[in-house]
C-alpha cells in the first residue's frame, strides 16, 4: 500500500538520456536532466471558445475541466431591465470592450497595454502556477516536491512565494470498512487510474487556479476512506504529486510545468518495501506479492508511458544534484516569467519556439564566431523590432489602398505617424542594421553615456513628435535605458511613444524600467534568471556591443 502524506514547454537539453532498457542498472554517477521529444499524437488543449453575447455561465463543474473539452451548462435565465426614458442631458459614450486576455493563462505573451481606442487595458489576473511531478513507486517524488518548494519559500527574486503540494494520494476512493475488506486490504489495487477520484481532483485544481479556497481530503490508508479534510488556500505555486498525475489528459491541461522522476525498478522495489514494512507494519512478503500483482504491472501500463509528456525527466530524483540545480533553476525562470507578465502590463516578452531557443543557445555560447553571432542576433532583433512595430495602438496607422501587379485594389494599412529609432551606447548600434531591414527609411538617434556627466547625443529636431523604437540589447540593471528615457522625456517625447527592445533582459532591470514608467512599452525575447554580485545577466551573452563589433574577447 501507499502511503498518505507526500504551474510554451521548456527545450533544454542538457544530456541526452537513452533507455535501451525497461529497468537499466544503477549507474556509478548520476546522469543529468533531459527533456522527452513530444510525440505526434499528442493530445492538444482546445482553445477557448469566443466570447458571445450570452450572460456569463457559472463556474465550472468538477466533471469540465479547463484544457479538456467544455461540457454543456445548464441555460441561464435571461433577465431584462426597464428601457429609462429619455433625457435631453448628453450621455456619455459607451465604453469600447476590452481586448482579450491571452489563451492560456501563463503564455509568455501579454495583452497589450492599450486597447482599440488607445485606453490602457486592464492588467489579467494573476493565476497560481501548477507543477506536476509523476513517477513510479517510491521513486522519491516527495523529496523532488519538498526540495523545490523549499527553493522557492526561499528565493529572493520571487519575494513572499506562496507555495502548496497536494499529493495525489489524498484522492482515492473511499472503501467499505468492514473487518472483511480491511483484512484483505494489501489486495486492493491503488495503483490503478479508477482507484482515484479524477473529478475531485480536477475540482480542486480549478478553484485553486481561479484563487478559491479548497478542501483536500485526507486518505486514511488504515481506515480505507478519507477521515478529514485539509483547508487549503490560493497560493502562488501548486505542485501535485502522485503516480498517475500525467496520466490524465484532463490534468495534464492544467499543469504549466510536467516532471517525471526515473528511478531504477530494483531501488523503488527496495524502498517500497522499507517504507510499508516501518511505517504500515506490513511484512515483506505481502508487499512482495503486492507489487508483482498490481504495482508493477500498473508501472509498464500506466505509468511509464506517460513518461512521455513530461517536460523534463529526472534521474535518480534528488540525488542527481545537477539535474536537481537544473530543474530548479528552469522552475525559478518560468515563474518569473509569469509574476512579471501578469504583474507588469506594459511588458511583452515573446513566445518562445524551438527555432528562437536555438537562437539563443549560439548568441550565448563563448565558441561561436563573430560571423555567426553577429547573423544569429540579428535574426533575434528581427523578431524584437516586428513584435515592437505589432504594439503600437491601431490609432497610429490610417488606411491605404495600393494597386497589386494583378491590376487589382488591396486595402491595407500605413503608419500615420513618423518613426525614430534610438540606440543606446555601442551596443545599441549593434540592433541598427536589423532595424533598418526591417524600416527601411528611418531616421536612426543616438544616445552615448561617455561618463558620469558626460552624454553624447544626436536627435532629430521633431523627436517629441515621432514614435521611438529604444534600442538596448541587453537589460541589465536597466540604469543606462531609465537615463535614456528621461532625457527623451526631457525632449518632450511622451513615455506611450517610446517602445523599449531588448533581446535579453533581467528582472531586476525590467521591474524598475516598468514601474518607472507605466506607459512606456518593453518588449524582450527572453528573460533571464537575473544579476550576479558584479551586475551582469545571467547566463546572459557576455558584452553584445565587443563582440558584434570584434573588440571584445568574451
């Protein structure tokens, strides 16, 4: 038996982890983390319906899970409200609707800061993130689940991080308790999916995500039922654990990050029979025929195959320590991420894909040539400066009509207003020919901070009058691009004309630049984990102005 106490996918790749074999030997040093290949046939997540005129339907049932096909509400009353009559006082305007909030509530991508009338947007609510972490029996999944909250209570980028495990354990059916089926209890098969409640689960995981609070029942394994309940309240992180926990599709759909720890089968057998002989009082022999009647063969059907979906596979759980570092690291990433982009409305970071990983994987490493960096970045500040040019508000552009080649009419769009890049130091050159591939005919500024006191700088004379595009590659601590804006400020520029590109940025930088300036726009490609003692990014890509110009050795 089991015991009862136990948030876009990530590409990284750090060792490449073959399984010749079902069960391999133990090896003599930990292998590191690595990351499954997505199967073809996976099950995908139906986006959301579009938003009709109906009244608002009431929340979800425990059976309608988010991420798996909608079930059909029961209709709702349609109410009508007494037409006032009329009033020779003007009325006031109707308020133009909102633009939607992103697909999925933890996309990289933000919802602009400005809707269709040039208004500022609300700010989406900000949603727990959900870990899941699966595994075989007593392959250490707990430990896994304990070392990562203990991380995040006490990170200090992630500040106050509210963080819950709810084991998966805490949801099987309930039993008869009669002496007669407690006696042959050892032959009940927890390992199966139906053993679980699926839709108390999936009730659970909806109310924490809309920031409800929950009550988790308590399995009593000696008992066969569920004893108590357990008042848990909406957190900033949820990790779930249990054997089967990427097995459903269902739950799959709400979780933001999937790990699945691979242990040898003889060391889980080893441990499971020390964990249910000292703390259930069972025999070896009854654990024995346990697991060769229901544990294992639930192991090859169920849950190994889900193996599959997970985002990374850990080997050897918490002893391999730099998978574990690995692991821990990507966690803190992705959830700053989500703080920050729901946090900060005027941020846009772009989503990631395998093809910018890539991107980003040679801009980073020290070994690559000039030539190379300098034609991997440019691909990046490409997609930076279109994602700049795709957020002004629609009031900047006026309708064009063009004739195609065909003879025919094509009615487009134009920029109504003039644009100006700005690059910022050395570096900010670095991003000037992207820039012009991309606006051909722009007029290009420079700002240079020679010293303490010492600014060069070189404008146009109707700066307050156009849109600027601020060049910055990097976003470090962000002093040099606050400097920048408030000197374009002191021009007479408004902050909602400047859009702040970055290719890689940190939080630090990005939080003081956002909340400096709330109508300013910051549009990065990644965000990094943050600064070291000397004020670097890291991992970060070295000095981008030395070693696009050739002047640096990194």
């Amino acid at each position: 038996m089991r015991r009862s106490s136990r948030d876009q996918r990530t590409t990284l790749l750090i060792d490449d982890i073959v399984r010749k074999e079902q069960y391999p030997p133990i090896a003599s040093s930990p292998p590191a983390v690595s990351i499954p290949p997505r199967p073809p046939n996976q099950p995908s997540i139906p986006p959301k319906q579009a938003p009709s005129s109906q009244p608002e339907t009431p929340p979800k049932s425990p059976t309608e899970p988010s991420g798996a096909p909608p079930l059909k509400s029961p209709e709702q009353p349609t109410t009508t409200t007494p037409k006032e009559p009329p009033s020779n006082e003007p009325q006031a305007p109707p308020k133009p609707p909102l633009l939607e909030p992103p697909k999925s509530p933890h996309e990289l991508t933000t919802p602009p800061p400005f809707d269709s009338s040039g208004h500022p947007a609300k700010a989406s609510p900000k949603l727990p993130f959900v870990i899941g972490v699966s595994g075989g029996t007593a392959s250490g999944k707990t430990a896994v689940c304990n070392m990562i909250s203990d991380r995040l209570r006490n990170s200090q980028r992630l500040y106050d991080c509210r963080v819950v495990l709810i084991g998966q354990d805490s949801f099987y059916r309930g039993r008869s308790s009669t002496e007669v089926e407690l006696k042959h209890a050892p032959e009940s098969n927890f390992d199966d999916p139906d053993a679980f409640d699926k839709e108390k689960l999936l009730e659970c995981i909806q109310k924490l995500k809309s920031g409800q609070s929950v009550q988790v029942p308590q399995y009593n394994f000696k008992k066969q039922c569920s004893d108590s309940y357990l008042q848990v309240d909406p957190c900033d992180v949820l990790i779930l654990e249990g054997i089967l926990i990427l097995q459903c599709p269902h739950v799959r759909g709400l979780l933001d990050m999937k790990i699945f720890i691979d242990k040898d089968a003889d060391v889980r057998l080893a441990s499971r029979i020390k964990r249910d002989t000292n703390e259930l009082g069972r025999n070896v022999t009854s654990v024995l025929e346990q697991y060769l009647k229901f544990v294992k063969p639930a192991f090859d059907t169920h849950i190994f195959p889900s193996r599959k979906h997970a985002d990374f596979i850990i080997p050897n759980g918490v002893e391999n320590h730099f998978a574990m570092d690995t692991i821990l690291q990507q966690v803190q990433k992705k959830i700053g991420y989500h703080n920050l982009c729901y946090t900060l409305t005027n941020l846009n970071v772009i989503e990631p894909t395998n093809q910018m990983r890539c991107m980003h994987t040679l801009i980073r490493d020290k070994e690559i040539s000039k030539h190379d960096f300098i034609f991997q970045s440019e691909r990046l500040v490409h997609l930076v400066v279109e994602k700049g040019l795709a957020w002004f508000p629609s009031t900047h552009f006026t309708e064009k009509q063009v004739t195609t080649p065909q003879g025919e009419l094509y009615k487009g769009l134009s920029f109504s207003k003039k644009l100006c890049g700005v690059s910022i130091d050395r570096s900010g050159e670095g991003m000037e020919k992207a820039l012009r591939a991309c606006c051909a005919e722009i007029d290009i500024g420079k700002i240079l901070f020679l010293g303490p006191d010492q600014v060069h700088e070189t404008l146009p004379k109707d700066i307050s009058e156009r849109n600027i595009l601020l060049l910055d590659p990097v976003l470090a601590s962000g002093e040099s691009a606050i400097q920048a804006i408030k000197r374009l400020k002191d021009k007479g520029v408004p902050e909602s004309q400047i859009i702040l590109l970055n290719i890689i940025s940190a939080p630090e930088g990005i939080e003081r630049v956002c909340k400096q300036f709330p109508a300013l726009k910051v549009v990065t490609s990644e965000i990094d984990v943050g600064l070291n003692k000397q004020g670097k990014v890291i991992p970060g890509m070295g000095d981008f102005g030395g070693r696009y110009f050739g002047t640096h050795d990194c």
